[in-house]
C-alpha cells in the first residue's frame, strides 16, 4: 500500500485489491476524518459506510485483477464530506431499491442498505474495469473556526509592525524623492535599503521605457552583478518576462528551470527569490526582482510585505519621475522646433521677385512645427532671376541650421548665378565637411532665368526633376549631381532650355509628387496631367500655386497625411502682372 | 434451579470481513453440541459491518436448528445503533448486564 498523499483538504490513497489492505485503507480515510476535528459519531458511521464500500470494491477482484490496485479518495468542504472509491473490477449492478432482505435471518445483503442509510448522496458509476462509487454527507458540526488568540495577536502585531515599518519608508522615499534626485541615485539608493529590509541577498529593477517590449535596468543590487541592460519581453523566455506579461508574481527556487537567455543566471546557480511586477494608473512600470543565493527563500510575511508595498511605491514614484522627465523633454522639443521654425521663417524672401516676362508663385511646406525645405528667389543686378527650392535632410533645428548656412552661402555667391553648374559646386565644396561630420545631405534645384526671359539654365543635386510644360507636352528635366554634402569634389552640370516655347515651369520636392503612387500624394501621372492643363489654361502663376495645392491638399486629406509639399510656378508670358503675385508666397499652416 | 450450559465467548475488537472467518472457526470450537445457549460478550467490539452482522446471523441459526438461544450480550452504542439500522433488533436477544 502506498503512503497516503495529503495536501490542502484531500486524501488519496491506492490499496491492494484485498480485504486486509481495504481495512487498512478505511482506518486511514477515518484517522484522516478525525485530525480534521470530524466528531466521533460521524467518523464512526463513515468508517462503517467505507468498509461496506471498500469490500465491495475488492470482493469482485477476479485472479487476473488482483494486481490491479483500488482507489480511495476524501475531501472536505466547510458543509460536506466526500469519499470517492475506484476499482477495476467488472462490477456490479447497483439495485434500483435499496432494501433490507426479506429474510430477516439472511446473512447477506445489508451492505449498500448501511451504505444508502448512513449517507445523503450515493451515486454508482460502472464502467469498463473502471467503477466509482461516489459517497456524500453533510457535516453534521460546522469545522470549528481553531482561533489561537496568542498566535493570532502575535500575527496582528507583526502585520501592524509591517505596516507602520513600510509606511515610515514611503515617508522616508518621498522625502528622498523631493529632494530632486535623479531616478538611477534614487533606485539604487532604495534598492540598497530594501536589500537590507527584506533580507535578501540581491535585487535588480526594471522600469519600462516607451517602447512598450522592453524593459531597460534602472538599477540593481549588489554592484558586483553586472546585470543584462535590457530585458526583451518579446523574445526571451525569462523569469522577469513572465512577471511583466503576466502581471503575477513569479517565485523561483533551486527547482526553477531557467532558460538559457535568462538574465537572473548573472546571479548564479544556486538562487532562489521573487519576480514582483511594478504597476502604475493600470500599466505596467516594471519588475523588481528580489532574491537570495540559495536554493530556498523564505521571508517572513514582513519581509514580503515590505518588498511588495515599498516596491510598488518606488515603482509608481520612479515611473511618475519617468514621465516628468518625458514631459520636460517634450517640451524642450517643442521649444526647439519652434526656434528652428522661426530660423526657417527668417531665411524666405518677404515676396518672391516678378518682372514684366516671368512671373513666380510658391508654396512651403510647414512640416509640425518645421519641415527642412528651403526656397528663395532672387532678383539679379542685371536683371535675371535665380530660383531655389531645396530639401535638407532632417528636421528641427539641424536642419535649420543648414538651411541658415545653405541661404548665407547662396546669397554670397551670386556671382555665380548665371552658371547654376558653378554656384552648385560652390555650395558643396563650401558645405560638404559639415555635412558629412552630421551625417547629413541637402538636395536642390538652382534655376537661373534671363532678364529677357527666354533662357533657362538648370543645375540639379539630386532633386526631384524640373518639369516644363507648353500647355501640350511635358519636358522633364532631371538633376544629375549628387546632393550636396555627398561627395567632395562632386561635379554638377548645367542643362540650358529655350523658355520661348514654354508657358509653365515647375520645381518642387518630394513631398508633392514622390517615387510613391497612390500612396495619398501626387503620382508622377497625375501632375504632368495638372501641369499640361494648367499651362493650357493661364499665365498666372498664383493661380497655377493655388490650383496645385488644392489638388495636393485634397490627396493628403483623403490619405490623412500630412502637407509636406513646396513647390514653386514659374510662368512665363505678355500680361502684366496680376494682384495675385502680390502674394507670391504660400505657407502650408497659414 | 436448573443450569443452562452455556458458552461464553468474547467477540472481537472488530468483527468484519477481514476476522469474519477466523470468529467463525473460533465458534465452531467453541460452541459445543451441549451449549443450550451461547453468550456473546459484545463490550470489547468497537466496530461490526455487514459481513460480522452475517457470522452473528449464521450462528443464530444454526444455534435455533437445534433448539439453543444465542445472547449478545453489552454491546456498545455504535453497535445497538447498526443492529436497529438493520432492523436486526427483532432477531437477536440484546442483554445488558
């Protein structure tokens, strides 16, 4: 007979299929029955009820079944107590109606009458080798609430003791925490008081960042534990991964199997200890792992205590620091982009420059608070015009910075501006250390018009093409030169055009018409369609601006993108200039 | 006055299936033909299921067969208490002394 197995409310036992051991086995149902403060009476009648039940479960053992073992189960609710037996046995039929013999002197035929007597529910299940009778009563006396008033007056004690502890440390966190420290300090500050706290041997801390799978270290104790920096909830199948997905603690002992990327190896072998996950507003902060280097801890419900409260404390504190910290920088942010959109501002001509044969609109794109592209136009000593539209690559205040020496550079070479090819060279030579140390680039158009208005040079560094249209065809001119800031001695060429035939020029960045089709922005199609009709149909060139960015507009809005389009019309006709030109340049936000 | 041979027996702590047939041998043993009656001492027997009621039953009436009574004699609460469950109260003769 095997030993029983008693955990929680439950006995199980197998026995041997034979009267002696089926004795042996209701003895033990009975014993366990008493322990669990079963009156005498009660135990009494069951310990009757079982060996009824229990012979009846072995005195069908037929030879070739008596190695088979039967099976016997208790389990006690706060009203009822159960009995289960199993045997493999064939069974037998359970009568319809239970009564006593006829024959008041029969000498069989009384055992399942005790047994339907002596208990409220009985139930047969017969099977193949497999039968269960089931046996149910009620407690006849409520379980007796055991109340040690010492044992539970020390407990109250050590939990009120807990309590105020844990309390005079949060007091003691938020004071350390007004004093404006800075978070990693006041981790590894508390971390280091909690060691001592909990008893423990080691801790490690780990709050979440923005990027919701990953859990970055914020600190951790002893120093000598060089810990995993980052904590991959996606991959790593680890003791700290399970508390953060779960939201429950994790306990590991000697016994934890733990695999092989997991970050509490660096701990050692031979550990054991508490996975606790931090929450903050519904969130998950972090996890805050608490151990000893031993197979086995136990902390007393103080330490416990202590570990979990003024853990979640210093979890909310850190992940509230967190989020100022996020908030202060957002506001940095946003402060930064406003000066570089006020650099931006500064660098665009107040109108763009029209003379009786050229005529010249334009649109900016205001990216957020500042965008990187950059346009200007200008007037030459003999009469010409320069026109510029380019795209540094980047925002906020880099970008801005090189849009400032791209425009300081531009307007102290216009010497060049007759020969866009040279001006460009210029430009990059002038640029290119800087560029390259940032590890940035600028794409851009020069346009150079002559003061009669019937040449074109053009000179591109790795711009969107210049599109030129007499109201029928479409000439598309594309940009060979590399961007600025690319290559050092880069070499740029000039492409000269007879403006005599052309009514509509049209320079823009990427964000108008994109290598992307159908994305929401223009598609390469859709422009030359736009650019062909609206040659055909006027010589304003505010009006050709507006027309453009209605179109642009109604695809981002039916995208939910956003206008990130600059382009400038240059047209080219006999009118005089209309009141439109008067407001030759656009901006996106207002 | 005349004396009733008689058998006195003291049955066991438990009288179940698993001692049923060694009390069986024991009381063919010890019941002899001239026994006009048999006491069975019950004070000692903590516990009886069906298949002890059955030996009492047997012995019963084997004994009735050839004209002799059977006593049970003191037994305990637990025990008078499974003899009216089984209604057996009709058929035994329960002597307290």
């Amino acid at each position: 007979m095997s030993l029983p197995q008693q955990q929680f409310d439950g006995f199980r036992l197998d026995f041997p299929a034979t009267l002696e051991d089926a004795r042996d086995a209701v003895r033990s149902v009975v014993q366990w029955l008493a322990d669990h403060q079963i009156r005498e009476d009660e135990c009494q009648q069951w310990e009757l009820v079982l060996a009824e039940a229990a012979n009846n479960a072995v005195i069908y053992t037929t030879p070739d079944q008596a190695q088979l073992t039967a099976h016997i189960e208790a389990a006690l609710s706060e009203h009822d107590i159960e009995v289960r037996i199993t045997d493999h046995t064939s069974g037998f039929d359970w009568p319809e109606k239970v009564e006593l013999p006829e024959d008041d002197e029969s000498e069989h035929g009384r055992g399942i009458f005790i047994i339907t007597s002596l208990t409220d529910q009985v139930s047969y299940l017969r099977g193949q080798g497999h039968n269960v009778l089931c046996l149910r009563s009620q407690r006849k006396s409520p379980p007796e609430a055991r109340e040690d008033t010492e044992a539970t007056l020390e407990l109250m004690t050590a939990e009120v003791a807990s309590c105020y502890e844990t309390l005079a440390n949060i007091f003691r966190l938020i004071a350390d925490a007004g004093n404006d420290v800075e978070p990693v300090a006041l981790a590894s500050r508390w971390l280091e008081e909690l060691r001592v706290l909990a008893g423990a041997d080691f801790l490690v801390l780990r709050m979440a960042a923005t990027e919701a799978s990953r859990l970055p270290i914020l600190g951790g104790v002893p120093s000598t534990i060089v810990w995993d920096p980052l904590l991959d909830l996606r991959t790593a199948d680890a003791v700290e991964t399970r508390a953060a997905v779960t939201r429950q603690d994790q306990w590991f002992d000697g016994g934890t199997s733990f695999a092989a990327a997991d970050p509490l190896r660096k701990a050692g072998e031979h550990i054991s200890g508490l996975a606790h996950p931090l929450e903050s507003g519904g969130d998950l902060a972090g996890v805050l792992t608490v151990g000893v280097f031993k197979p086995l801890w136990e902390p007393s419900a103080r330490e416990l205590n202590v570990v979990r409260s003024l853990g979640d404390f210093l979890g909310a504190l850190l992940h509230g620091l967190h989020r100022r910290d996020e908030a202060n920088q957002a506001r940095l942010m946003k402060r930064e982009l406003q000066i570089a959109a006020d650099i931006q501002r500064s660098l665009l001509p107040a109108e763009l420059p029209q003379t009786p044969f050229v005529h010249c609109a334009a649109h900016l794109a205001t990216v957020g608070e500042v965008g990187g592209d950059y346009l200007d136009g200008i007037l030459l000593p003999d009469g010409g015009l320069l026109f510029v539209v380019a795209d540094v690559m980047g925002k906020g205040v880099p970008a801005a910075l090189f849009a400032t020496a791209f425009h300081s550079l531009l307007h102290s070479n216009l010497d060049l501006a007759a020969r866009p090819s040279r001006l460009m060279q210029r430009l990059n030579q002038a640029m290119f250390a800087e560029l390259d140390r940032a590890d940035m680039f600028i794409t851009a158009q020069l346009v150079h018009i002559s003061a009669d208005g019937l040449a074109l040079n053009v000179c591109g560094a790795g711009h969107a093409p210049l599109l030129l249209s007499d109201g029928r065809q479409i000439q598309e001119v594309c940009a060979d030169g590399p961007p600025l800031g690319v290559t050092a001695d880069a070499g740029y060429q000039d492409y000269t055009i007879s403006l005599s035939t052309y009514t509509h020029v049209l320079l823009h960045t990427d964000g108008l018409s994109d290598v992307v089709s159908g994305g929401g922005i223009l598609s390469r199609d859709e422009l030359h369609t736009w650019l062909r009709e609206a040659a055909a149909a006027t010589e304003d060139a505010s009006a050709s601006r507006d027309s453009l960015h209605r179109l642009h507009r109604s695809a981002v809005d039916a995208a939910s993108q956003q206008d990130d389009a600059t382009f400038m019309i240059i047209t080219r006709g006999t009118q005089t200039l209309s009141a439109n030109t008067q407001n030759s340049l656009s901006h996106a936000n207002g | 006055m005349t004396l009733t041979a008689s058998a006195q027996i003291t049955a066991p702590a438990e009288l179940c299936a698993t001692t049923a047939r060694l009390w069986r041998d024991r009381l063919e043993r010890e019941i002899k033909p001239e026994h006009e009656e048999a006491c069975v001492d019950l004070s000692k027997t903590r516990f009886i299921d069906s298949s002890g009621l059955g030996v009492l039953l047997t012995l019963n009436k084997s004994l009735r067969a050839r004209g002799a009574t059977l006593k049970l004699v003191n037994p305990s609460s637990a025990v008078c208490q499974l003899i009216e469950l089984t209604r057996l109260h009709r058929v035994f003769e329960i002597v307290h002394y």
